[in-house]
C-alpha cells in the first residue's frame, strides 16, 4: 500500500489477517488437556471448588482482621471525637497528629488486603477522606503530596516543579503548597475560618482525613520528615490522621524520625495476628476439614510449608499454591471428575467412559485392591465395566468416609499431644498431619515416647485433655465417631469418680521422725514389688488404649486406601517449579538453546542466534580467567561462519568496528547478568563467575 500527499500526515492501515479469537480460561484449560473428553466437566469442578475456597478464606481473613480492624477503627473514631471537645488542647497538643503504627510482620504480600479492607471499613463508618501511599510511587516530596492530594480529593492535582523543589529545599515550608490544603479545606468544610457553632455538626461536616503509609520502611525519610513538618501546620484546621504500616519492629520510626519531628506525633501501637498463626488457622479450616474433597499429599504439603517458612511468611502465597495444586490436578488427572461431594462422585462414576475405566484399573491403589480379591471377583473387575462402576461406587463412599473420620481423631491426637514435654509429635498440627500422610504414625517412635508420657499424666490433667477431645467429636455426624465419643464420655464419667489416693512419696516431704520415714519406705518398697496399679492408673491406661486404637483404626496414610489419587494430588516436582523459581537455570537455558526461544513472524525457528548466546558459549570453553582478546577473535571467527563468509577470503574473522560494538555490547549484557565481572589481576581479562551449563 501507498500513499501521495503534498503535506506530511500519518496514515492508519488496518490489517489484513484476521483477529485471532479471544480464548477463554476454560480454553486454556482444555488446551493440552488430558483426557479431554471430561475437560468441561473437570474444568466446572475446578472452578466451583476454587470460589468455595476463594470465599471461605476471604471470610477467614475478615475474621483473623476483626479484631484490630475494629481497633483501628475505635481508634480513628476516639481522635475524631477528642478534637471536638473544649479539652482538645489539654489532651493533646495542637501540633500533634494521631499516628496509629500498625506492625504487620514481614509477610509483606499479605498486607494488601489488609489495607484494602481497613480502608474500606474506614470509608464505610468513619471518613471518606483516606488516603493510602506507597513508597515506590513517592520518591520525592512532591510526589507525595501529590498522591496524597489526588486521591483525597479526587482530581488531578497539577504542581508547579519549581515551586515544589522550593518546598523541598525549605524542608516543607507552608507557602508553596498551603493553596492545595486551602482548597481541599474549603472542599470539605465549607467557609474556612467560620467559627463552629455545634461540635456534633462540625463533626459531620469535617470527619478526619486519613493517610495510610502502607510500607514505612521504605520511605525516604527526609521525604517522610517533612511531609510530617507540613501537616503539623495545619493539623489546627485540618482533622489529619496518620497509619504507618510496619513490617519489622516499631522502633522503626525512632530511627527513621528525629525526636523533633516523632515528638509531632501521638503514636498508638496495634499490633496484628501472626502469620503463623494466621497459617495454622488456614490449615485448620481449608486442608483439615472433609469440606473440600481436594487434598495434598505429605510432599506437596512440605513444599508449600516450606516455602512459607524460609521464603516469604505469606499465607496469600501459600493459598495460591494451593490454588496451582488444584489447577494442575484437575488439568492432568483424568479421574479428578470424582473430586468432588460424595453424591455427584458416584454419579460422575456411572458416567465414566471405558478408556477411564481403564485408567482406574491401572492406579496403584486400585492394583493392590485387585491382588486382595478373590481370582472371580478379579475376572469380574477387569472385564466387568457395569461391575466396576459398582465397586468404584463403593469405595469411593469408604474413601469418604476415612476423610469424616480421619480429621476429627487427628486433632483428638493433638489435643493429647500439642502440651507434652518436647512436643514429640510436633506442637502444630501440620506436623502431625504430615507425619500421618508419610507412614503409620503408632509405628514412630515419637508416638511411642506421646503415649508413655500421657501414661504419666495427673488425674485433673488427663480429664481435661479427655473432655477437650469430647468436645472435638461432638459435632462429628459419623457413626464410629458417635460410637467412639460414648464410650469416651463413660470413661471420663469413671476418672471424675475416683478418688484421688495420696502416694507414699509426698508423706516424705512432711516434717517426721526416723520410725516414721523408715515405715514409708518399706510401704514404698512393698508396693513396688507387688506392682499393682490403682484404679486411676487402671482407667487412664485403659483410656489411652482406647485412644491409640482410635488412632490405628482411622489415622492410617491415604495410599494404603484405594482410588485415593482421584482425590490427593502428588506432584510435588511440578508445585516446586512454578512456585520456587530458578532463574539462572532458565538463563543459561535460553543462552544455550535460542532457537526454542526465537521465532519469526511466520513461527519459523530463526537461525540467527544473538550475539549474546555466541558470547555465552564461547565464554563456557574458558577457564577462570578469560582473555577479552582471544574471545573477540573467538566471536569474530563465528558470527563470520554464521553471516556465510567464505572461510578462504581474507576478511573472514576480521575484527571490524561493528562486531567489536556488538561484542562489546554481548560482554556488557553477561556481566550484567552475573556470568563474568572484571578483574585487577590482568587488565585485559575478565573472571568467570559460574561454572557448566544447560
């Protein structure tokens, strides 16, 4: 196309090709799909399982924030109502503004939503004045009153650069920025300077303006000085409020504020829930409960326990893994049409076609299920469909079943075990969990050490613990667990009604004469010898037996039961990838192998590699020093091969102006990405950093 003007103009042409279509999740889903007969059913199970638990844990964060959102907000409602009293002046000085320093911890990621829902309850019941800043969008003063500006009065706000450097070298002076705080005055409180009539009425017309420092640690402090200095000016005519989101300690604002500008704040410390404990309260409610049917094994689990603990301390990041874990599942697990409720399981297994069937009967749990049937029964199973689907129905009800009971004993356990001495089975129940996913837990010797110190326990101990596991089984809707909280409640009946004997040991610690101690040693003496137990000992062991029968009968590893990989996801390998990335491998991979990389327009795999992959792999036949002269005439010798040049003419390898730029270029680019760094011991060589390749 072409185009004849006398004057110079842009011309649009649209293209020609067409648009390519639009794809869904749901295509994106099906794309490379296995089994992609069921993909919509599949993919529908995804997506309904993940809003369930997109909300639940929504509704977990709200809960886990209640309690110092609510403080907060008391907090903001106690200083706006303080200004409006006569006292005013006596409770706090005109120069001070109200600073609530609300430590997070260093789980940054998790902050967000944090802030996201206080500002949210703030503009619902207290301001619709808030403001929240980051660090990395004010870098300069006046780009944080601009922020600030902007969003509390919903306008662009355009600054004059000279009038605000002039501010900032005055160290915030009031009079190149007062015209923007006036007309934000004016905006919320009508004729500035009117004399209030009714502290309730002014109340309502002027409630206070919030700024929300979301990272305190990552401010300039000189930047943060001074934007403290300004609004001190004005905190007469303005209701200002500050909330410094603090990550690590709150000494943290003694050392970024001198006394002279922190003395300009009335500072209030709120201190947050842990993400520990943020995470055993996740855990609890979204991996132990039989309310979601997508489970982890044992390394999956330790991978994203992992990487919360020695990565990120962020429970947002450990539920998106869980988010990849369940993507993944349903994607490559044909069968994962049977994760779901118990009813639509066994309709979805009536539904199953023949090529699933087969792959139900080549699960390693389904084989070792066939070599325990009789020779019949498996002739029946392996060329039966209709009695298959019969028998998937059925354990597929006992695998449900196994989930009903498994969690409820699992913190019975640890209920029992969480206050021992040492904490042998672990002190959070993930790390029960995970030891009972790994192997039969009554086989560890950890568990052996559990029982024989609940062996020791006192009569007031061992009640509590009893009446706590009651509680647990209470509103468990399970036959066995019925069966089991019934006789546990007699045998707490029994402990209640025994009396407590005094042991021969504790007369020792009373004052008494020779005859007298040696009369209790010989009772002592005796009563060893005989070894009878009492009726205490009698009902603590046999309430202990009965809990480690519990344990054997219902805390058994999901492989040992069968179709249990419809259900658990086991790819530990896959969730490790995504989620820890190594981006040198991926590095050296694109600089060794271009070609999967690099594509013309037409998809064609180009032949030309960058001159930065030539520098790579030449850079590799070195040794820890490398000549910056020897690798020029090395790149210089292979771009001219590459380029076609014949290797007999004169100029073939010869350093010209354009490939010494472009090697220069290539070295830069590797130094920068840490593969070589210069070195004092020759001027003329480089020192290698990394060693091997992909």
């Amino acid at each position: 196309m072409s185009t004849s003007s006398v004057s110079k103009g842009c011309f649009v042409f649209k293209p020609s090709a067409k648009k390519r279509k639009t794809l869904s999740p749901k295509d994106y889903f099906s794309d490379g799909c296995e089994g992609a007969e069921n993909s919509d059913v599949r993919f529908k199970l995804c997506q309904d399982l993940w809003d369930k638990i997109k909300t639940d844990t929504e509704v977990l964060q709200d809960e886990l924030n209640r309690k110092i959102l609510d403080s907060l907000l008391d907090f903001t409602r106690k200083c706006s109502s303080t200004r409006q009293h006569s006292d005013w002046a006596l409770q706090m000085r005109a120069s001070e503004i109200p600073t609530a320093a609300l430590v997070l911890g260093v789980n940054v990621p998790d902050h967000d939503m944090t802030f996201q829902s206080l500002s949210e309850l703030l503009q619902q019941s207290v301001t619709p004045h808030v403001a929240s800043v980051q660090a990395k969008e004010c870098g300069a003063l006046k780009h944080l009153m601009k922020r600030v500006l902007e969003r509390l009065m919903d306008t662009v706000v355009a600054v004059d650069d000279d009038e605000e450097e002039a501010a900032e070298q005055t160290n915030g002076q009031l009079k190149e920025i007062s015209p923007f705080f006036t007309g934000f005055q004016k905006s919320n409180s009508g004729t500035p300077g009117k004399k209030r009539s009714s502290p309730v009425k002014d109340e309502q017309q002027q409630p206070p303006v919030v700024v929300i420092f979301k990272d305190l640690e990552a401010f300039n402090p000189r930047v943060l000085q001074d934007f403290i200095l300004i609004c001190s000016r004005y905190i007469d005519r303005l209701p200002l409020m500050f909330i410094f989101g603090i990550a690590t300690s709150p000494s943290t604002i003694q050392h970024m504020l001198p006394h002279s500008v922190s003395s300009l704040l009335c500072i209030e410390l709120f201190q947050s829930l842990s993400c520990t404990q943020h995470l055993a309260t996740v855990i609890d409610k979204l991996i132990l409960t039989n309310d979601f049917p997508f489970k982890l094994n044992s390394k999956v689990m330790q991978v994203l326990i992992s990487i919360f603990l020695y990565h990120d301390f962020s429970v947002r990041n450990f539920i998106k893994g869980v988010q990849l874990a369940l993507l993944e599942h349903f994607h490559s697990q044909p069968l994962s049409v049977l994760c779901c409720k118990k009813k639509d399981a066994q309709l979805n297994v009536m539904q199953l076609s023949h090529r699933n069937l087969e792959r139900i009967k080549q699960l390693p749990s389904f084989k070792r299920y066939i070599e325990k049937q009789e020779p019949q029964e498996q002739a029946s199973l392996l060329n039966d469909d209709t009695h298959l689907k019969e028998v998937c129905k059925k354990l597929i009800k006992d695998l449900h079943k196994y989930h009903k009971n498994y969690y409820p004993i699992l913190s019975c356990l640890h209920t029992l075990t969480s206050s021992l001495p040492r904490y042998p089975l672990g002190k959070q129940i993930r790390e029960l969990h995970l030891t009972c996913l790994e192997k039969n837990v009554w086989e560890n010797e950890d568990y052996q050490s559990a029982m024989k110190l609940l062996k020791m326990l006192a009569k007031d101990e061992l009640i509590t613990l009893l009446q706590r596991c009651a509680e647990i089984l209470q509103p468990v809707k399970s036959k066995k667990i019925k069966e089991a909280l019934v006789h546990l409640e007699e045998l707490f009946f029994s402990l209640s009604g025994i009396k407590t004997i005094t042991s021969p040991m504790k007369n020792l610690q009373k004052k008494t004469d020779l005859f007298q101690l040696q009369k209790t040693l010989l009772e002592m003496n005796e009563s060893r010898r005989s070894k009878k137990l009492s009726p205490f000992e009698v009902l603590r062991n046999e309430a202990l037996d009965f809990i480690d029968d519990l344990v054997k009968k219902h805390l058994s590893p999901p492989e040992s039961h069968t179709l249990n990989e419809v259900c658990y996801y086991s790819s530990s390998a896959t969730v490790r990838r995504h989620l820890n990335a190594t981006p040198r491998t991926c590095i050296q991979a694109a600089l060794s192998s271009p070609y999967y990389y690099l594509q013309t327009e037409d998809g064609s795999v180009s032949n030309a590699a960058p001159d930065i992959c030539i520098a790579y792999k030449l850079h590799l036949e070195c040794g820890r020093l490398i000549n910056l002269c020897d690798w020029l005439e090395a790149y210089s010798t292979v771009v001219s091969a590459a380029e076609g040049n014949d290797p007999d003419s004169d100029n073939f390898g010869k350093v010209d102006d354009v490939k010494h730029a472009r090697f220069i270029r290539a070295v830069s680019e590797l130094e920068f990405l840490g593969f070589i760094k210069s070195t004092k011991q020759k001027t003329d060589h480089v020192a290698r950093l990394t060693w091997g390749g992909c």
